[in-house]
C-alpha cells in the first residue's frame, strides 16, 4: 500500500529503558511502513536529560504547545540509586510533572478493554476513566527536615509587603515538614477539562477530594468544580441524561467497587496516580491503560501509564529473552496520530490508527500475547510470545485489516 502522507509533525518524546527499545521495534514493524511518519524528535532518555541539564524536557513541552499534539515514552524519575547507576549530575525531577506543570495539563487514563482479560472486579463492565489533575500538589512540593525544637509556621508576604502568618506546628524534636500549593485558575481548568471530557464519553463525572479534613485546600477543590458545573456544564450535562457530583474521597472508593463503570473520576494529583495504578492492574495489567494529557489551549500528549520496565531491561541487556506487553505504547501511538489526523483533516491517519488498535485487540483475542496477560487471560491454551514476535503477530493482524478495507 501507498504509505499515509502526513503534514503536521507530531512531537516524539523517546524515553528509557525496556519501553525504549519497544518504541523502535513499534515504528519499524508497525507505523514507518504504512505511514510517512514526520515527528520533532526530542530525547528524554535519562543520559540526554544529564547531557543537557534536563533542559530538553522544557523544549519538548514548548514543542507540544508548537505542535499541538505528542506521543512519549516511558521515562526514569531518578532517586539516589538512578543518580549513582546513571552518574547523573544531579537527582532530576519527573518528566512528566515537568511536561504536566508547563502545559498545565489534565491526565485522562482509560483501561484497554480486550475480551478473555477479565476485570479483578467482577461487576466492571465498562472502562473507568480517571481524571488526574496534573498540577501542584506534592509533585511540585517544598520539604524541610526538622532539625529538633522549634515551631513551624506559614508565611505569606503579599506584593505590598503585607504579612500573614499561621503557625503549623510546636516541633519537640526532628520531624518533617512538607508544603503544597495550587491555583485556582489551574484547578478552574481542570474542572472544564473534566466536564467537557465527560460530556464527549456521555458518562457520568465524579469529583472527589476530603474537603471534611482539608476545610480550605481541599474545599477550594469541591467549590470551583460546583461553581464551573452550575453556570457552565449543568445545562449541557442535564440535556446529555448525565450526572455530576462531589464525594468525598473514601466514598468514591466504596462506591467504585460496586460501579459496573463507565464514568469519569477527577481526582487530585496524587489520588489520580494511585488510582489510576489500582484500575490499570484491576483491569489486567498496568500495560493495558492508555494515558492523555490535554492542557487548557488544546494540546495534547500521549503516553503509556506504566514506567520503563526495569527489570525485563536488565534481561534485555544480558541477551535474555523478554515477553514485555508494548499495547499501552501502541494505543499511545495511535492516539496521537488520530488526534493528528483529526485535527489535519488526514481521515486516512486516523482510520489507520483505529485499524492498528483492532489489530492490536485481535492478535490478544485470538490466544497471542506476552508473558504478563498469558497469566491472567481465561483464553484457553494462550499462546506466549516474546517482545518482538507480539508485535509482529500484531503487523500480521493489521496487514489483513487494512486488506479488508
């Protein structure tokens, strides 16, 4: 076939490790021959983050703004032991945060329903979106080690030299302190990201935070989500036949477990992460859960939920055989190249993404898979396969999709 011509760049943000070497396998066998593939390359691979500083990470959020739309690798969060492993400069910061607080973005992760991979939770029958807010929080805190005695207390100084001060707490000894910011313009866009997310499933949103125990914090949370809903959404929800509300955060749990699904759950920074681990591997497994983060001004990036799969790297290397699951890196890929192709009137582009998704979801259905979904399937007699031959079983399936069409 006549590879698919594209006019747009879309950014490509390579990362680490195990997923690394899965995002070259992804385009040689499946995207650069059906499609004359045009990206803005950025490397986020930890060596090349070190190299520069950890300036690329910034660059590849400027180009995501530029372009509109990016697709990213898994990539390592460095702690002590990475600094030594890497002889890293210095311990860098998560890129996502970094990619997160610059496009002040939401995350949308939705589990990959296949049949024969059959939810932890029995009365799940339809894919729970969670909605993550990517700003502030703990992933942009500010810590302090106690020495011993002393008190701790908030400060702020506003711009006339006004000051305002609360005291946190009376130390009798060594502790530790932590402090958390947000905005209300971010938190203001997170809630429109949520209805409007809401509104294009036609699902029900959920909000939920502990706006009993967190009286100012948290209730700042429930109180835009109330107010954005009532003069901007109620409307449209009420004509859709959809449903919002506000919970707090242990009830939403409860009433998780009992929900068949299909709804939206917005959920702060930190729950979002939890969470959204807890359905990944309650649906499957945490390669089965696609992630997009879609900022205020409509950009968007698309990644894998799960990290670097350290340890099927390390066998890798060793010349070890690996059954590593790339489906989560796979529906990363056509997510961006159909919101190119949408956003570029290509309807070839994104036609070709939904027919590598189905050929994706096929190759599973019919018994072919990696080591981590042969465990759990209730497919009879699954056949394993490893790293590369699962992605060819899938160039096999799409090669016969795109035939049919």
């Amino acid at each position: 076939m006549e590879r698919i011509n594209m006019t747009t760049p879309l950014v490509e943000i390579d990362g680490d490790e195990m997923t690394r070497v899965l995002w070259k396998m992804i385009k040689e066998e499946l995207l650069l021959p059906f499609i004359d593939l045009k990206t803005e390359y950025y490397d986020l691979g930890l060596p090349y983050r070190d190299q520069t500083g950890d300036k690329v990470t910034a660059e590849a959020a400027e180009a995501i703004r530029k372009y509109g739309v990016g697709v990213k690798c898994a990539t390592i969060t460095p702690n002590a032991a990475r600094v030594t492993e890497y002889g890293l400069k210095e311990m860098y910061k998560s890129p996502n945060g970094t990619l997160r607080a610059m496009l002040d973005g939401t995350v949308f992760r939705t589990p990959i329903i296949v049949n024969g991979i059959e939810p932890c939770v029995r009365n799940w029958k339809k894919p729970i979106t969670i909605a993550r807010h990517a700003y502030g929080d703990v992933y942009k805190n500010t810590e302090f080690r106690v020495p011993g005695k002393g008190t701790a207390k908030l400060v702020f100084t506003d711009d006339d030299g006004n000051v305002s001060e609360q005291e946190i707490f009376r130390f009798e000894g060594p502790g530790v302190l932590q402090g958390t910011y947000n905005l209300d313009s971010s938190i203001r866009s997170f809630a429109r990201a949520c209805f409007s997310y809401a509104l294009s499933l036609n699902q029900d949103l959920w909000f939920a935070a502990k706006d009993t125990i967190s009286k100012v914090y948290d209730r700042d949370f429930k109180e835009i989500f109330e107010e954005v809903y009532e003069k901007e959404y109620r409307e449209q929800f009420e004509k859709a036949g959809i449903q919002f509300f506000y919970t707090l955060i242990d009830d939403a749990v409860a009433r998780i477990m009992k929900s068949e699904g299909g709804i939206v759950w917005a959920c702060k920074n930190y729950d979002g992460d939890v969470f959204s681990d807890m359905l990944s591997s309650a649906f499957g497994s945490l390669a089965m859960m696609t992630s997009v983060l879609v900022s205020p001004d409509g950009c968007y990036e698309y990644e894998a939920a799960h990290g670097t799969v350290q340890r099927h790297y390390y066998k890798y290397q060793r010349g070890e055989e690996t059954s590593t699951n790339s489906v989560a890196t796979i529906f990363a890929w056509t997510g961006a190249l159909r919101k190119r192709g949408e956003l570029d009137g290509i309807a070839e582009l994104s036609e070709f993404a939904d027919s590598l998704e189905r050929a994706t979801i096929n190759t599973i259905e019919s018994g072919v898979m990696t080591g981590d979904l042969a465990l759990i399937t209730t497919i009879p007699n699954p056949r394993k396969v490893n790293s590369l031959d699962f992605i060819r079983a899938i160039r096999a399936k799409l090669e016969e999709e795109i035939g049919r069409n």
